[in-house]
C-alpha cells in the first residue's frame, strides 16, 4: 500500500513532463525526481481519417535509478518509439482491438 502510494505520489509529481503536449513530440524528455531518472519520448502520429481525433499520441520511457547514466538509454528509447511508430503506421499496433494473444506475438518482433 505504501508503495503505491508512493508511485501516486511520484507521478503526480511528474505527469505534466510524460504527459506532454505535441509540442514535444519526437523529442528525448529526462528529468530527475525522487531518486529517478525518467527518460521519455512521446510520439504523434496525424492521421485524420484513422483516427477519431486527427492523430495518435503516445509515450514510451523508462524510469531508471538515479545512480544509473540515462544517456546510453537515449538512442534505444528513440528506436523504441519509432519501431512502435511504424508498426502503428504499418498494422495499427498500438490503436487496434486485437487480442492480447496477437499483440504479445508481435511486441517480440520490436524487441528484437
């Protein structure tokens, strides 16, 4: 329970950083709080006829102890985000309704 708490806590501390608007999309976010480094990359993609609301916004990132250096995670976290971009462009990865099963099949092939 504490934990949780403490997470809440954390993150309400620092959700206007991940939760960004698209004004910083595609850029390479870090801050640190809390003993952490949080190193996001949120990502739009506009499409107007896929999407109810013209584009897609997402965030990937890692949360990191503060001992470790953030910046080699920089360019996997910019991989990431664009390897989740085209398999959105490419298969609807990310806004699609499969199941689970399907999702968890292909969340292999980005890790690879």
């Amino acid at each position: 329970s504490t934990t949780v708490s403490s997470s809440s806590t954390i993150f309400d501390s620092v959700c206007e950083y991940i939760i960004t608007g698209n004004e910083l999309a595609g850029k390479i976010i870090s801050l640190s709080t809390h003993n952490f480094h949080i190193v996001t990359r949120p990502t739009m993609i506009s499409n107007s006829k896929r999407y109810e609301r013209n584009s897609l916004f997402f965030c990937v990132g890692f949360i990191l102890r503060q001992s470790e250096d953030p910046r080699p995670f920089r360019p996997i976290l910019s991989r990431w985000a664009d390897a989740l971009m085209k398999l959105e462009v490419d298969h609807q990865f990310l806004s699609s309704t499969s199941t689970p099963s399907s999702s968890s099949s292909s969340s292999s092939v980005v890790l690879q």
